[in-house]
C-alpha cells in the first residue's frame, strides 16, 4: 500500500496527526523518515517514504497528475487494514491524498469512507 500526499509531509507530521485512540504507541525514526505504529489490537504497521525512490516515468507522471508531492509505503497485515483505516483517515484530514494499491496503475484506490 501506499500513502499519497499533496503536501510535503515527514513521517513526524504524521505521527502528530494519530492520537493514542488509533495509536498505542508510535516511533519515529526522522533521519530515515521512517515510522512504526503499534495498534491497539498490538498489530505494527510500518511507514517508510518513498520520496525519490519514485523514478519510473509513469510513476513520476501519476503524481504529477495529482499534484503528489509525498509518498510513503505502508506494510500492514491483512487483519489489521480496518482498524489501521482509522490513522490513514488522521493522516488524510491533516495532509489531504489518498490511500492506493503499490501495483502499477495504483490501483485500486480506496475512497475515504472504505478505510
């Protein structure tokens, strides 16, 4: 999965943006822009930019197109996507973008009301 993001954003903006409600515990690790969250079920997702790792020139065209100017891959397991919906929805009203498949269309894009 991955985050997209119309604004330039860190993974320490972001972690400002979750409480403990949808976090148990966050860490942040900024000279790698890197973050780690623990859910309250105890399921971590990791967060990891993919500012200029993004080279491919349909990839690079994709953001251009939705004036992306963060990207941040998210490692979730599958039973914890829901409850994990509820800081992407955090991240979306702070910073605006979406939440998209990492395939090559990013596709399929999921709309605020499935997180």
């Amino acid at each position: 999965l991955l985050y997209m993001s119309p604004q330039e954003v860190t993974t320490a903006q972001l972690k400002e943006a979750i409480t403990e409600t949808e976090a148990a515990e966050v860490h942040v690790w900024p000279e790698l822009d890197i973050m780690e969250i623990t859910l309250p079920s105890t399921a971590t997702v990791d967060v990891e930019t993919m500012n200029g790792f993004m080279d491919n020139e349909e990839d690079l065209q994709f953001m251009d197109e939705h004036s992306i100017k963060s990207v941040y891959a998210i490692t979730v397991e599958e039973p914890a996507m829901k409850e994990f919906g509820a800081c992407v929805k955090k991240f979306i009203d702070a910073y605006g973008g979406f939440l998209c498949s990492d395939s090559d269309d990013f596709t399929p894009i999921f709309k605020y009301e499935e997180l």
